[in-house]
C-alpha cells in the first residue's frame, strides 16, 4: 500500500544516511584532519579484475545494511554488491518479491584515490521495479531520494529526512550547450581502455544532437565522469548532466539512481551509441539490461516557458 512505501522509504533515507556516516567514519579515519597527508593507503583487493576493487568498509557497509534490514523487514529479499561477489548467491534473481538491491560503496575506486563522489546506493525493488532509490554521498552531503509516485528530492543540507526541496526542473534560462557523462566501466578484456575511446566520438555527437533537441543548443560544455553509475543517474536528475551513458553496470550500481532519474521525469533506455533513442525507439530500460542510456527530465516546453514567462 501507499501508507507502507512511505515507510519504507523514511526507514531506506535513514538507513542511507547511517550508512553513510560509516563510509565517511572509514575516509577519516584513514585521511582524517589529524593526519594532514592524504594517504592513498586503503586496503583494497581485487575482484574480476585489476581495475574490480573492494576495500574492508564495502564488506562491512554491506553487512551493516543487510542486517538492518533483515531486522525490520526480515520477508524482504536481499542483494548486495558484496555478497554477490563473494558468489553467496551468483544465481540471484530479481523477481516479482520484494526485494532490496545495494551497493553499499559506488565509486570504489574514488575512495581509494580519495576522489569524493562515493556514495551508498539503496534501492528497494517491487514487481522487477525500482520503488525507492536513495543515494546518500557522505563526503559532499548530497542526499538523493525517490519514492515511486511521489517524486524525487534532492536534499543538500542533511536536514530531518522528507524535509527536502524537490528536484527542480530544467529552468527556461537553462545553458545553450550540454554537458555529457560516461564511465569506462571495468571491462578491459578487449584492450585497456575497453574500447571506449571509439565509443566516445559517436557518444560526443550524441551528446551535441540530443542537447540541440532538447532546444539547449548543439554545442557539448563538458564531458564528465564520477566514477560512480548511481551518483551519474542522479546528477542526470537534478539536470548537473544532460546525458550519462555506461555498459557493463550491474544492478545494484544503477537500481536506485535509475528510480530517482524516472521519479524526476527523465529517461532510462537501453541505446548503445550510435543508437539514438530520440531517432528510433529504444525501449526503456529494464534492471538487468547492462548497457544503459539516460536523459535528463525534459524542461518545460517552449510555449509552457513563454507563458511562464509573460
Ligand atoms: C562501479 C561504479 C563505476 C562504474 C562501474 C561500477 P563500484 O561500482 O559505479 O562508476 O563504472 O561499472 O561497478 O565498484 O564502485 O561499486
């Protein structure tokens, strides 16, 4: 029901949060403000391959949050990051149960070059659908929340959770130009930088079409790359990035920024540059796809900015 959603998300906001003071706790702890010198010491291992990292605060993030939730909702299914790494369940299946799917350290890699864009990722799936995402990243403060059919929120200052301004919509001044994101991901089996640097020319006129559409004009401002699929998702929301393309993510890198991007009115599609979704279409996205394509929420229409306006 409505009423047990609601309560959930207020229980997943709190438990984003608290699991996020712990990866902040690890960073300072290890950068803290006695010790003046970053160091890039964290320890680390390898998952998949040298650039598939884990450090100790993933495991013990992971297993915070799993019990938490097994205390409060203990009919839920759960899938970790984590604990699908260590092949507890390599057969996982996100089906029609209800069903938390997280990633209780996105960008890695960041931590451990002491990059801030890290986050902890929660969603909750229901009927193969992200119905709650929240993306907390302790490091900057940045709270992102969504709740199916209620919308999305973007909360900078860490006030009382559902105290939160909404995610605003493209304003009618916004930029003449785009700016675009894309990970590398962590596949290098082809050559070291996974094939991608054919992928970004097709990905940079993408980027310009899509931006001159949108009526914000052809011309890219910027090209970025959090290192983070579900802060990507969420910076797509807030309208910080026009476009956010990555393959090879799994779900609990992208299920909760994938339900604050929808929340917020964007788009989810499965393209694969050169595919463009604005030129044929491409159906959206289902959690599992791998490869995935977001837009920005739409900004007013020209003819809705200009009675804004009058
Ligand atoms: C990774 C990050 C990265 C993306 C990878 C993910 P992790 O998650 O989201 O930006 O390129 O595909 O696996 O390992 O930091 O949790």
């Amino acid at each position: 029901s409505t009423e047990e959603l609601q309560s959930i998300y207020q229980f997943a906001v709190q438990l984003g949060k608290d699991a996020g003071q712990l990866l902040l706790q690890s960073v300072k702890s290890r950068y803290g403000s006695t010790d003046t010198k970053p160091s890039h010491s964290q320890e680390f291992v390898e998952k998949d391959n040298a650039v598939d990292l884990v450090t100790k605060v993933d495991e013990e993030v992971e297993a915070f949050i799993k019990h938490r939730v097994s205390i409060e909702y203990p009919s839920h299914q759960f899938i970790g990051e984590e604990t699908y790494s260590k092949g507890a369940s390599r057969n996982y299946l996100i089906d029609e149960r209800p069903t938390w799917c997280v990633d209780p350290l996105d960008g890695t890699v960041n931590m451990i070059h002491i990059f801030p864009m890290f986050c902890v990722s929660i969603a909750f799936i229901v009927d193969h659908k992200p119905a709650i995402g929240v993306v907390y990243a302790p490091f900057v403060d940045q709270m992102f929340s969504a709740c199916k059919g209620r919308g999305a929120w973007m909360n900078e200052t860490q006030q009382l959770p559902l105290v939160r301004n909404p995610i605003p919509p493209m304003p009618a001044s916004a930029p003449k130009g785009c700016i675009f994101s894309f990970e590398w991901g962590k596949d290098r089996r082809d050559s070291p930088d996974g094939n991608m640097q054919r992928k970004v020319e097709s990905l940079v006129n993408m980027a310009a079409e899509i931006g001159s559409r949108g009526g914000k004009g052809g011309m890219v401002h910027g090209v970025r790359s959090l290192g983070s699929a579900t802060m990507d998702l969420a910076y797509c929301a807030m309208g910080a990035f026009d476009i956010w393309w990555e393959g090879g993510c799994w779900e609990w890198d992208v299920a909760a920024g994938i339900c604050i991007l929808q929340e917020a009115g964007g788009l989810v599609t499965t393209a694969n540059p050169p595919d463009d979704p604005l030129k044929a279409p491409i159906e959206p996205a289902k959690l599992g796809s791998r490869l995935y394509l977001a837009i920005r929420p739409a900004g007013p229409s020209s003819d809705e900015s200009a009675r804004q306006g009058q």
